[in-house]
C-alpha cells in the first residue's frame, strides 16, 4: 500500500526489519518485538528504525490517521493492540511494514561471484580438482583440498 512506502525508503526501517527478520521475528508477534526493544542488543538495531518513524509521523500528521484507518479495515490485530494502549503506534507499525517489504529490496546489490581460480584477492589457495564455490561456501565433489593462506 501506498501510505507504507514512505517508511520502506528510510535505510534504518528497512534494516531493522532485517534484523527482526533473522531474530526469528513475524509481522504477527509484536508484543514480543515490543518486549525486546528495550534489551541492549535490540535497543542500538531498532532505536534509529522508531525514531525515525517518529520523526515522519510528527512531519505528517494525517498519515497516523490514515494509517489507523487501515488498520481498523485490514489489520484488525494491529489495530486492537494502538487502541488498547498496550503497544507503541511506532513499534505496531514496524512488525507490520514486516509483511509489506519486499526482501529482495534490502539486497539490492550483486552477490560477488569468485573466480573460477580463486586469486590473490581472497587468499585461496586450490589443490586438487573438483571443486564448486557457491555463495554458501565451498563445497567439496571427489577430492578436492582448498588450504586458506595465514
């Protein structure tokens, strides 16, 4: 929906829902992520992410409001938690931008692909034959021997 789209442009939203992402969090469990944003760990990844959706709503007044409309039509959930006061708007919205990124958009870039030999630039040394380098690591056919230069 459009009215998300302005959150999804800000890199500390998008990285934050990166983090909560890999921290085995869903779009559907923010009382946890609301628990969790005032450990340590947490609190540095997803403070910037708060502030600056803070920020854009006290820019915007009537985007809370459309926001709330939303929710009360589409995210009943969402929206029972705003209007019993038993989660920040801001955090609300952060574990349901969650369910409207793309994560595709977060690695935009190119996964840099090794050279067939691997050179100088990653320190590999290969020996032997067989050999499959993926983006997972390498992985081993027959005998192969990669020895990683100190």
């Amino acid at each position: 929906m459009e009215i998300f789209k302005i959150f999804l442009r800000i890199p500390s939203v998008v990285r934050a829902i990166y983090f909560l992402r890999i921290w085995g969090y869903k779009f559907y469990t923010v009382i946890p992520i609301s628990k969790a944003i005032n450990q340590n760990g947490y609190k540095e990844k997803i403070g910037k992410a708060i502030r600056s959706i803070t920020e854009i709503l006290n820019d915007n007044k009537n985007l809370k409001t459309e926001i709330l409309e939303y929710f009360s039509s589409e995210e009943p959930y969402h929206y029972m938690l705003i209007e019993e006061g038993r989660v920040e708007f801001e955090i609300v919205l952060l574990s349901f931008l969650m369910k409207e990124i793309n994560l595709l958009q977060i690695f935009d870039k190119e996964i840099e692909m090794l050279p067939k030999e691997a050179d100088e630039k990653y320190g590999l040394v290969q020996l032997g034959k067989g050999k499959i380098f993926t983006h997972e690591g390498v992985n081993f056919e027959m005998i192969s021997i990669i020895l990683i230069r100190l």
